[in-house]
C-alpha cells in the first residue's frame, strides 16, 4: 500500500484510468454510471482531489471491481497532450 496521501491518490487515478480503458468506457460513460460530475472523474484521474469512500465505492461498483483494487500501488503513464493517433489496421 502507498505510504503517503499522494502516491495512493496516483495509485487510485492510475487504476481508474487503466480499468475504465481496458473496459472501454469514455470518461463521460464512468462518470454517468459512478453518478459523478464529469469534472470531478477528470480530476480523480489527474489525482488532483481526494476522494471520500463513497466515491471510491461507487468507481468500484462502476467498473465491476472490488473496491480494493482501486487502492492497488499503481503508477500515472505520462500525460500525452494532444488528439490520439488514428490507428489503422493491416491486414
């Protein structure tokens, strides 16, 4: 577990951000279904705001996982600025 306030509120954005991607959900869907202003969602994932458990709770509940997988040690990826990279696929 992160030994201080700051690297567990990074641990709880990188979580979010990582199981709300890898269940492909906008930020706007996971606020919607976490009954959460999107502004707010935005700075969890920033780990610009501490959150009550409440909230975590209902992130938890959001994203099908245990509450305690949101306070896993995990870290932020760099912030890439800028539209994302249109993919194409090669067949």
């Amino acid at each position: 577990m992160p030994d201080s306030l700051g690297e567990l509120l990074r641990s709880i954005a990188a979580n979010v951000r990582r199981l709300r991607r890898r269940r492909s959900l906008t930020q706007e869907q996971l606020a919607e279904r976490a009954g959460m202003d999107l502004s707010y969602l935005q700075r969890i994932e920033r780990a610009d705001t501490n959150l009550s458990m409440a909230k975590l709770d209902s992130l938890a509940q959001a994203l099908a996982v245990a509450p305690g997988a949101l306070l896993r040690t995990a870290r932020l990826p760099a912030l890439r600025r800028g539209r994302p990279s249109k993919r194409t696929s090669r067949a």
